[in-house]
C-alpha cells in the first residue's frame, strides 16, 4: 500500500453569489444520487452555502457546445456577476 496523504479541504471566502452547472451522462446516473445530487452536495460543502441556482444537463457525449445548461449558466453568471461552479472537473475536460 502507497503512502496515505492528508487531504485539507478548505471552504471558499468569496462573499459572492454563485450558480452550478452540474451533468451526468444518464437519466439513471442522475437519479442514483451518486450523480446529480452528489455535485450538488460537492458544491455546497465546498462553497459553504447554497448556489443561487443550479443548472443541469443530462448528456452523454463529448461536446460541449450540446450542453444547454451549461450555456444558460455562463449566461446567468456574466448578467449577474456570479461565480460559475462547476463540481467535477471532468465534466469539462474537453473544454477548447
């Protein structure tokens, strides 16, 4: 067995407002709650608080540019001066 490491985890100070974008690539995974409701409890534990309003897609695929509520929230955040969280990295590793 490797070496075991500490993990710190410290919450965000920014005072602003934010929303989530959050995806799963099924129905099912969404429904799971190791899905959907996992990024939000992600989000919420790191940020300290609510967002202002999520946004969801249910997509499987690689592209992006197909995630309407990833585009609805981008959206959101500029109008509104928000932060766009977004819990999993890998929901937007292939971001060009």
């Amino acid at each position: 067995m490797g070496k075991k490491r500490k993990v710190e985890i410290k919450i965000n100070t920014d005072p602003r407002p934010y929303a989530l974008w959050r995806r799963c690539s099924t129905q099912e995974q969404g429904e799971s709650g190791l899905g959907l409701a996992a990024q939000l409890t992600i989000a919420q534990m790191f940020m300290g608080k609510d967002p202002v309003e999520v946004f969801t897609d249910v997509y499987t695929g690689t592209k992006l540019k197909q995630c309407v509520g990833l585009w609805k929230a981008i959206d959101f955040c500029k109008e509104h001066g928000y932060l766009l969280v977004v819990a999993k990295a890998d929901r937007c590793r292939d971001l060009r």
